[in-house]
C-alpha cells in the first residue's frame, strides 16, 4: 500500500443534499445528473471534497437515511452509470467524492430485515437487535427514540421487540454479528471499487450499546418542566456511546486503509463530551477515523464566550485527532438564522460566520447554501415533509426548513431548481440570494466564500497550523493561526456584534493586511474599525 498524502487534513468538504441540490429530469426532486451539471460550480468554489447524501434504494421514510439496497441506486436519483459519471467528472475538476454510510440501522424494507423478522432461527435472525418482552408485555427497557416515543418496536411474527433509535422503520442493526460487519465491509468495497474517495459515517454514537440492555437514568432538569422531546428526559448511557464504539471504529479503519487515501469522517452527537469522544474516535496513532465532527457545536447557542470556551475545549481536547468543523447541515437549521440575533440573518453575519469556520484549526465540513448565506425556510405544515418536524410541530418544524432546493437563478421558476412543482417549497426570499446574482456582485456571500477558500488553500498556516486563542473583550475574537515548520502565520479579528468595535493595531506585528471580497472595513489613522459582523484578516508574507 502506498503511503497516504492525508489530502483530508484541513480540507473544505461541500455537502450537497441531493434531493435539493438539481433536478435534471422535472420531477421536482434533485438527482445525480443534476449534480454532475453543477460540478464546475462546486470545483469554483475552492473545495476539495463532495459528500453526497444517500442516494441508495429507499422508501424514502427518512429520505435517504432508511436504505434498503447499499448497493443501488434509488430510481428517483438516476442509475449507477449517472454516479460513475459524477465521479469522473469530480476527480476531473479535483474534487473528491465521500459517500454516506448508514451503519447503525437499515429500512424496514431491506431484504436483512425481511429476512430477520419472519423468524428466530434464520441465517439473518440475529442480523438485527431483537429482545423479549417484560412479564407483563411491555418492552425490554425504557429507551426511548429521538424521533418520538418508545424504542422499542413489537414484531408479531417473532414475538419479540426490535430496537431503533429513529423511525420504528429504520431498525437497528446488530454490529457485533461477524455476518452483519462482513456484509456492510462488502458493500463499502462496491463503491470503493468505483473510485469513491471515502466515507462519512452517519450517527456513530447509535453504533453501539449495552447488550444487557440496562435501563437508561433520568435527566436532570433545570427547573423541573418536561422538555419538549422525552428523549432529554434520560442520561443516555446505555443506549448510545457504549465504550466499544471506539474499537468498532478501528475494526472500520482497518479495513478502510486496505485503499490507499480513502477518507473515513465521523458525525458524532450532540450528547456531553463531544469533543472527547472526537478525539478519542480519531486519536490512537492513526488507527481511528481520520476525522469527526459533532452536532453539539450546531446545536449549541453562540456569542463571542460560547465560541471562545468551544475553541478552548477543542485545543484541549485535542492530541492525536483531527476535528472536522461544521456550523450546519441538513439535519439543524441554517446558521445565518439559528445563530443571528434576527430569525432572517443578515449577509454580513452569513459572511462573518463562513470566515470564522475557515479560520479554525481542522478539517470543514460546508453545506450546501452556506455559501449564499440562505436563511431557514419557514415551512408550512401542509408542506412539511420530515416525520420529525412533524411529530413535533409546532413547537418544532423539524428539517425541512434547511433542506429547501438551492437557488440557482433568480428570474426563473422554482430558482432553476427543477421545471416541476419542488418536493420541498422554494422560499420566495431565496430568490433575492440567488447564484446568479451574487456571481455578478463582488461583495457577496458567494464572493467571500470564494475568497476566503482561495486564501485558505493558499496558505498552509489556514490549512494545518496550529490555532490560538488571542486574548480579547466583549464580542471580539481573535485568532492566530502559526504553521512553524514554514514561518508562515494568518490573523483574523471578529466582530459578532452589532456595534463597531475599534483596533488601535494589529497585536501581531509584522503582518501584512488581506483584502477578503464581502469585508469592509474603515481605516483610520493606525487604528481599524470593525463594521457589525465585520471582520479583518493579515498574514505573514511567503518564504
């Protein structure tokens, strides 16, 4: 095996949610021809990575994240010669691809599952996790399911319970079967054989858990009212981040380096200890998950402390892992609402919250939209599409506000998403942040994105130096960034907030000012003034 480049280190993957991203054929729905046409928009970005949503044969319960086949193409995205097709086309511009794996749980419509349910004794019957009832009929523990209710679900041909942490039609599959692991092992060779450059790994910590199946305890709660999802009311300690997730993972690795530079990305929870758990699954000397992100950084509050005490944690957390940042993606909303003081954002702190993620020490995970600065869709109920929003709603909308199809042109129906009638609603305020009109107009979203890559790939300091936390007040942060080996450094000065913020002087000397497309800033004197949201950027000169 050749030694790896690690191209991954500080690499900017794109997520594209293909039922959003571009509807070659009018059905309202993206596909992978779709994503082939857009590929030069992707490479002209500046990223080195596509992660694609699943694309695999599904009922579609869960869009995508119920498979039923890991090795087909679902009709509705195309054949398996459209995705040969978009891989050519992307290792042509550059660009990687990394393909989803759901590997904590299947469609109940899978042939394993079928086969796993009609009886006790089958090749497949331990395939999944199954359990007796209680005396009384009810289920084996108190687990509860983060979409909703029990986890526990009864088969009346078996008499027994199956598990799932989601739908009750996403079962979960036992991965301490040899059968089950040399299954998912062969159809992750399927795709590695057609050129795919690595993995993202869905909902590690649902991996694994207790065998005993002891009962989770109860939360604490603040001030003694029941939260709106049940879920939060348990300590989840037995029915997720059970402790042998870690070797699982070096069991996935192993296999994963039999090809040379593939990628394996990690999503971890939002669950206490995010980033221990990060680098605990990336750590050990290269024998875990090249890299990992958590959800617990999106679906977090934020201000100029909480980033501060996140960075903090992270440099803590850190030894021998690799982060991957990400501030959204088709799973929370967007971050120019969740994290603006306005529900609508604004461009300015879409901008300031795209130079912030390139700034930090890791790899970067950026999902499609982010780039324009799009805010989320408020999605009417007779629209909604996603079980969860909808179990929930209306205290909870669910996802379907961040996964509404990209703009592309302004002048056009549905944004130029699709001809037909979208399977999710084109905001009518997407249309004002749509692609064409920010290609043409040098200060935008677009414009910065674009910019702030192009300098983050130019600079190995931005790429994979190490990070600093720069002493500040209020709701400024600044960020050094030192790449000692090649004396190279980067600066970054943030204002997230809503006044202007005065530096009298740069606290690094000898560093020459970058000029960002979409940031401005006033000169005065030797001082510089920062704009609300605004930002300024400095690096050392090239050797």
């Amino acid at each position: 095996m050749q030694k790896t480049t690690e191209w991954w280190r500080g690499a900017v993957v794109y997520q594209v949610y293909l039922r959003s991203f571009a509807d070659s054929n009018g059905d309202g729905v993206g596909d992978l021809k779709g994503l082939e046409s857009k590929l030069p928009y992707i490479a002209d970005l500046g990223v080195d990575a596509i992660w694609i949503s699943p694309f695999f044969t599904s009922p579609m319960m869960d869009f995508g994240y119920d498979v039923a086949d890991y090795n087909a193409v679902d009709p509705l995205f195309g054949t398996l010669e459209d995705f040969d097709r978009v891989v050519e086309g992307a290792h042509r511009l550059g660009l990687k691809i990394i393909l989803d794996q759901v590997w904590s749980h299947t469609s109940d419509q899978h042939a394993w599952f079928n086969a796993s349910r009609r009886k006790r004794d089958g090749a497949e019957a331990d395939w999944y996790v199954w359990a007796d009832p209680k005396p009384d009929g009810s289920p084996p523990n108190n687990w509860l399911s983060v979409f909703g209710g029990c986890a526990w679900a009864w088969e009346p041909r078996r008499r027994q319970y199956y598990l799932h942490h989601f739908l009750a039609s996403q079962p979960k599959l036992n991965l301490r079967h040899p059968a089950v692991v040399g299954a998912l092992f062969e159809s992750a060779n399927f795709w590695l054989r057609r050129g795919v450059d690595g993995f993202r790994f869905d909902a590690v910590d649902f991996m694994l858990h207790d065998p005993a199946l002891r009962d989770n305890p109860p939360a604490l709660t603040q001030d003694g009212q029941a939260p709106l999802r049940p879920f939060r009311m348990q300590r989840h300690i037995h029915d997720m981040m059970h402790p042998e997730t870690a070797h699982w993972v070096s069991r996935i690795r192993s296999f994963m380096d039999c090809y040379d530079d593939r990628l394996t990305l990690g999503e971890i929870s939002s669950e206490a200890g995010a980033f221990n758990r990060i680098e605990a699954l990336t750590g050990e000397k290269g024998t875990r998950f090249n890299m990992a992100y958590t959800l617990g950084v999106m679906k977090g509050e934020f201000s100029a402390a909480i980033l501060k005490q996140i960075v903090d944690n992270a440099m803590a957390a850190e030894q021998e892992g690799w982060f991957c940042w990400s501030f959204s993606n088709h799973d929370v909303a967007r971050v120019a609402t969740r994290w603006h003081p306005s529900p609508d954002g604004t461009p300015a702190f879409a901008k300031l919250a795209l130079a912030l993620l390139f700034f930090l020490r890791g790899s970067v995970s950026l999902y499609q939209g982010e780039e324009l600065g799009l805010a989320e869709a408020e999605i009417d109920l007779a629209d909604m599409r996603d079980p969860y929003g909808i179990t929930y709603y209306p205290e909870f909308r669910g996802r379907d506000g961040s996964r509404t199809p990209m703009p592309w042109r302004h002048d056009r129906p549905n944004g130029c998403f699709t001809t037909a009638r979208p399977w999710l609603p084109m905001p009518e305020a997407h249309r004002c942040h749509a692609v064409d009109l920010q290609e043409a107009d040098p200060h935008s979203c677009l414009a910065a994105t674009r910019a702030l890559l192009r300098w983050r790939r130019g600079n190995r300091a931005l790429r994979c130096g190490e990070l600093e936390l720069l002493p500040s007040a209020g709701p400024l942060v600044m960020l050094r960034r030192l790449d000692s080996e090649h004396g190279r450094e980067a600066f970054a000065a943030f204002n997230l907030g809503n006044t202007s913020i005065r530096l009298d002087s740069l606290p690094i000397a000898d560093l020459t000012p970058v000029e960002v497309a979409g940031f401005e800033r006033i000169e005065g004197g030797s001082g510089i003034e920062l704009p609300p949201f605004g930002a300024c950027f400095a690096e050392s000169p090239a050797r």
